[in-house]
C-alpha cells in the first residue's frame, strides 16, 4: 500500500543529501599545537561551505549539527571527527585529571571542534557552605541511609567497600570545582561550555563572553528557558523528560515547540533538541519542529568506545523504553536510569529511608555502585540485577554496540532517508 | 545567523505542497443517502489522486493524514470536511444517542469518510460481572470516598448534586455497550472503528472485517503494540506520554520509533502518531520518524466548536505543558489531564483515600465535576480552581481557541513549511 518513492532530479538538495551520505570521516592526527589550530580553523571554514543550513553549524564550525554528550574522551573525539561535535561530561574531573583528558583530545581530534559540560546544579542542600570536602559529607549521611545500602548489597552478596577519597576532594557537583574545570578548558581550543542543569553562574557565562566560546544551557521546562534566555545563555540544549539523567516532565515533542515559541518574541537563540534522540531519523524529526540540532547523550553508551561496562551494555540491549525510569535513587534528584534493584530499593520499597538530597545521595550511590559493578564483574550474577546507570527511555531503540563514528554516519543517513521521505510523502 | 530559504523550482513536490497550503473546504449538505453515498466514492477517488502518499489516506480515503479525535460532532464533521479525518468518541453514548449523533454527521459532513472511538479497557475492575449497571456500582462507592468528595466540593463552596440515571443505564466503559455503539455505528458509512484502552475484544475486530472497516487501536508501549499487532489490527495509534486522557509513561519521540521497528519484522501495520501533537510541524516530525499520520486530540478541545467550558478554554490558554499531569483521580486508571485541586487532592494531600479503581472512580468524578463545572458557570469564583479535564501535555502550546476547520489548514500549511524546512537545511 506504501508507493513506491518519486525518483528525483539532482537539485542542489539532492547533492547535499549525497554528501551526507558519503560523510566525511578524515582523522588523520596532527602533529603540533600550531598545525592543530590551522587545521581548525580550515575545518570551520570547509564547514561553512558543505555544512547543514543550521545556526549551530556556523556557531560551533561543524558540518551536521550532532552533539554527543559523553564522558568518555574516545566518543568526543570521534564524533567530532565525523562530523558532528563531541561534548566532554567534566563533572567528575579534578582540574589536573580534565587536563589529561584534554590534551588526549586535542591529539587525537584531528583540529576538529569540540566542548565540555559542567554540571552547576541550583538547589543543593550544600548551597551556601564553602569548602565543603567529600570526606564532611560522608559524615553526614545518616546511619539508616548507610545501613540500608549496605544490607540491601549484602542480600545480593555484596559488600559495600568504602572507596577512599583525599582529604581536600570537594563534593560532588561543587560549583567552585566546575569554575576550575571550566578555566583549564579555556587552555585548549574549546568551542563550547555547556552546564547540565539550572542557569549557569554568572561567572561562567562571563567566561563564555571572555573567551568568545558560546554558552549552552539544559533545559526541562518553558520556565527555566525563559530565565536562561534572560540569563544571556547562547544555546539552549531543550531536554525532554525522556531524557537520561536529570530531567523535567515535558517530553521532547511538546518541550521543544514550547519554548521555541516561547522565546522567538525575546531573542533568538538556538535550540537543541534533547531527550530520546537515537537516530537521524528522531533528529529530522526534531529540526523539522524548528530545533537547530540535536544534543544526544544515550545514543554514545552503546558505542565501542564508551565507558559502560559489558554488563551494562547487554542490559541496554535487552531493555525496553518502560525500563528507563525517572528516581531520585542515584543523585537525589529525580534524573532518568535504567530501572534495577536499586531504583526499586529507594523508590518502591515500603522500607525504603528515602532517598537524600543532592549531593549527599551521590556519596552513598558512589561507593554502592563501585561495589556493585565490581562484583558483577567479578561474576557475582545476582548483582547484575542491581546494575544500573544514567540512560534515557531511547535505550529501547538501542539493540547493538557500533562504534562511534559509525553512529554519526547511520544518524547522518537517516537523516538524508527522512528528508527523502518527507518529500516523497508531497510528490505527485 | 539563520540563512535565507533557497528558493526552488517548481518540482511535483512543490506543487503538491501549494495544494496543500490552498487546501480544500468543501462543505455543500447532501440531500439523499444515495447522493452521500456517491459522493463519499467520489471524495475518495479524488483523494486517490490528490492524497499524500500515506498508506492512512489510501486506507481511510483521505487527502491529509490527521485524525481528530473528539466528543463533539461539530468537530469531527469540521475535520473531515477539511480534509483530515474526524473520529468520534462514543464511550459516553447510548446506542439512542450515538444514533442521532450519527444522523447528524451524516447531514453535515459532505459526504467525507469519519469513524468511531470506544473505550473498553482490558482490565476493570467489574471485569466477568454481567449486566453491571451505574445505580449499582454507585452503592459500591465507600463512604469514606463520598465524604472526601462532598468535604472538598464544599471547602470550595460547592454543592456536590447525584444526577440521576435510569436503573438500566449500564456503568461506565461497559464492553457489552461498546459493541453495542458499533453495531448502531454500522448502518452509517463509518470507514474506522478504534478502541481507545488495550486491545479490542475478538468480537470488535471480527465486526470491523465483516463490514470491511480498519480496526485501530491505541498503544502506550511497545509490547502492547506486539500483542494489537497479533490480535489482527488494522492501524496502530502509537500514544506517548504527553497524551491527555489515559496515556503511558513512554514519550512519543521514543515510542514511535519503537513501535516501527518492533512490529516491522511481523507485520506491515500503519502507525499513527498520536501524544502532544498539536500543530502541523509536530505531525511532520512525526511523519519523518516514520509515521503513516497523526492521531489528534487535546488541539480539538480549542476550537469554536468543542464541548469545552468557556473556564476549562481560558484555563487551557493560561496553562503550560507542565499543569497537564498523569493522574488517577478522575478514572482510576493514569489519565493526563488539566492539574487542579481535584487532582491534587486525590494525589497529593496526605488525607487523600485514593483513587478507587476504574469504573467506580468514574462513578465519583462525574457527579462530582457536574457539580464543579455548573457552580463555576453560575460565576462561583473558587470552584474554577476545581475545573478540569482530559488534555495532553500539548496544551501549553494553547493560546487561542479557533475553529476546526481552521486547525486543519494551519496543520497543511505547516506541514508544507517543515517539508521547506528540511529542503532548506540540506540546500547548497
């Protein structure tokens, strides 16, 4: 019953499309710092001639306007070379330990652009102390919650190890901390600064201007974009509730129309599409709705390069989208992860203390979760059903590992396929 | 920033997309069932040649694959008269009253194709009870519950009236009913029967092959879409979470997808695409994830001719997509729907007895919101706080109420825009 698709003439869409299939994949490493910046700069300009018609490819020097959240160096510097534009998760960095991490990028992106993401939450129950340390933090996690945690492991066989930490290790999410990670970024040639949630600081988006690298912002509702946009953000990443990590209650269908609407008679200000976005597809989708680009973040777990861990990859696998569910089990704030044993335990369970505000959740999660997946590792198979991590409900859609550059290339397809079909769907 | 549209040539896209901006309003009455009847097969065969190439337009022999879902025959004959396809919702009917709503479709709808929506939910809680009927289960409803009810309508000024019903009016969603409104629907030319809650019972599906009508049925997750696919359906509404009315937890964005690739190997089924979907941008991106068209709702609720409340309208207008909440107190079962104290307090407040389960909550919320909504018409200020109704998480995208046929050009005009879009993005 579907019709066949009406072959085309070669317009100048048809060759763009072309070229986006064939996709350009060059990695060729580069030897010094001068050669690098020449090479970027030569990449922004090639861009400016093949790349997509979208704000943000003229903003960030790209090609097709992808951007992949990862914590993992690998994934940042693959999409970037393909054509997309990597975003380094710095949160759980020290500044010395970002700057290895960066200087690897820098040799192995290949001048390609690239960004990072701090996450500056702005409610945390440590709001207002100063210097508050890891370790001051372990001492206030009550006995109950430490209890819970550490008999719930014990059922499935594991023992709850301490991990030790230094003296002087600030918290989890410490504002100061992410100002730091922020000025050693500032050293290499970052293209982007993105915070995970809430209106970024002041200070950093002064950063932003200093340096003339533009300031992206996440977003769950019409509200906060409205207070970002006046903030003075640059981009803004718009996340629906399907989104892996923290996240609202909008989903992307709704969220991103919203506030687009919403911020047109302000100023204009592009938006990315977030929450859901697996394939090129889902991205036309998005852009087709008036978002700039895609910010993906899921998608990059099941990529050879990742950090995920074996196990957790066959789980993403065999998971359906009902199994990525919004808790506060992990972080203390209700951020999307694939359901488990643990999710039950703080969410479901009659018994359950409850789990505590940020940041103190995140100490107790830290330890149990390195508790977890090593045992799991080691083939303890009961505590495979307490594996968990961030992920959002695309994890359905996820059903094989690629490696990174590959998946642009299946996005960049797709997308190609959507615009095909879409006109296809209005031929005569 | 953002760069010109480039200007194309007059391709049979472009031409089919004018078509589709000048769109097509016929709304001549018709005398005779004969004269209906032809020109029902002439619209069709019109449709055939001027259609978008959806296998949904081939089905239903429509020109533009938006369903609408509503209510109010108004709008149904509205829609289909504009060149989408207007789906009654005839859950609340008897087979008497569904006959004369029918009886007037046919008058007003210039002979174009509209079909019929139930509701017989797989699980209820009267479910293998014979002949259940309203007066019956209203003895069922606990004390407990009647008093929360009367308390908090008379906190806000309100007297809580029983309207009386017939000692055989059966409860609510009762299947035997159902089949019964199909059977009546039958001597009309419907060319859809959809069951809005689970998978149709054998016997609907055997009645829509014997009358040579699709069945549709509405999904919230991928495995249900597994076993509608099994039980022989004919369309699929693939509803996300942002749906108004009953609704799932997985988004759209995600589900669509999901459900494609899922069914793809067993069956080619038409998917429709139905949660938060508002405008003709959203029912593109849906088209270009692979959607046959879009299932509509919550949008219809904003017309001249819906059956809303002047209130309920100016409450849509000021609402954001966060006021429409998942929630059990007005069925039993997790609807979307406007946020408001009745909601609250069946979800939030401490003292809250809980929802009973679908149908004897249904029992409760109907005395109880005719109450509400006349006290708030007779000018009773407090009792607005009280008003509410079914509606997606799309009402934030609310702020005008319009006519029907209106919606339905905006939605070609802005689906030929997205397409221009697209075109753009990938132009040299």
């Amino acid at each position: 019953m579907i019709r066949p698709m009406v072959v085309q003439h070669a317009t100048p869409a048809r060759k763009m499309l072309a070229q986006i299939r064939r996709g350009i994949t060059g990695n060729e490493g580069l030897a010094s710092n001068g050669a690098r910046k020449a090479k970027q700069e030569e990449n922004v300009k090639a861009a400016g001639r093949e790349n997509m018609k979208s704000p943000i490819c003229d903003m960030l020097g790209i090609e097709f306007p992808l951007l992949a959240f990862s914590h993992c160096r690998d994934v940042v510097a693959a999409v970037s070379r393909a054509g997309g534009f990597g975003v380094l998760g710095a949160t759980a960095h020290t500044p010395d330990t970002l700057e290895r991490e960066l200087k690897w990028i820098d040799d192995h992106i290949d001048g390609k652009p690239y960004g990072i993401d701090v996450l500056i939450p702005e409610n945390i129950s440590t709001s207002g102390e100063k210097n508050v340390t890891w370790k001051s933090l372990e001492a206030r996690v009550p006995a109950e919650h430490r209890k819970y945690t550490s008999d719930l492991l014990k059922k499935y066989d594991i023992e709850l190890t301490t991990t030790d930490v230094t003296d002087d290790r600030p918290q989890p999410f410490d504002a100061e901390t992410a100002l730091e990670l922020l000025e050693v970024s500032f050293n290499h040639p970052i293209r982007l600064i993105a915070n995970a949630l809430g209106v970024p600081p002041k200070a950093m988006i002064e950063m932003g201007k200093r340096h003339k690298v533009p300031v992206a912002a996440l977003v769950g509702a019409k509200e906060h974009a409205l207070r970002q946009v006046a903030a003075g953000v640059d981009i803004l990443v718009v996340q629906g509730t399907e989104a892996g990590g923290h996240c609202g209650e909008v989903s992307t269908m709704v969220l991103v129309p919203e506030v687009i609407k919403a911020i047109k008679p302000i100023r204009d200000v592009p938006v990315l599409a977030a929450g859901g976005i697996m394939t090129g597809r889902q991205m036309a989708a998005c852009m087709a709705m008036g978002a700039a680009g895609a910010w993906t973040g899921s998608v990059w777990l099941a990529t050879v390069e990742s950090e995920t861990s074996e196990i957790f990859r066959e789980k993403m696998i065999a998971a359906s989208s009902r199994d990525a569910i919004r808790s506060k089990g992990r972080t203390g704030k209700p951020a999307r992860q694939l359901r488990s044993v643990w999710t039950d335990a703080w969410d479901r369970a009659p018994e359950s203390p409850g789990a505590l505000p940020m940041p103190l959740q995140s100490i107790i999660s830290r330890d149990a979760f390195n508790s977890i997946d090593r045992a799991a590792a080691a083939g303890n198979t009961r505590a495979r059903d307490l594996v968990s991590y961030f992920v959002g409900q695309g994890v359905g859609l996820i059903d094989s590992v690629k490696s990174a550059g590959a998946v642009v290339q299946e996005f960049k397809e797709e997308f190609a396929e959507a615009v095909e079909h879409m006109n296809a769907l209005v031929a005569e």
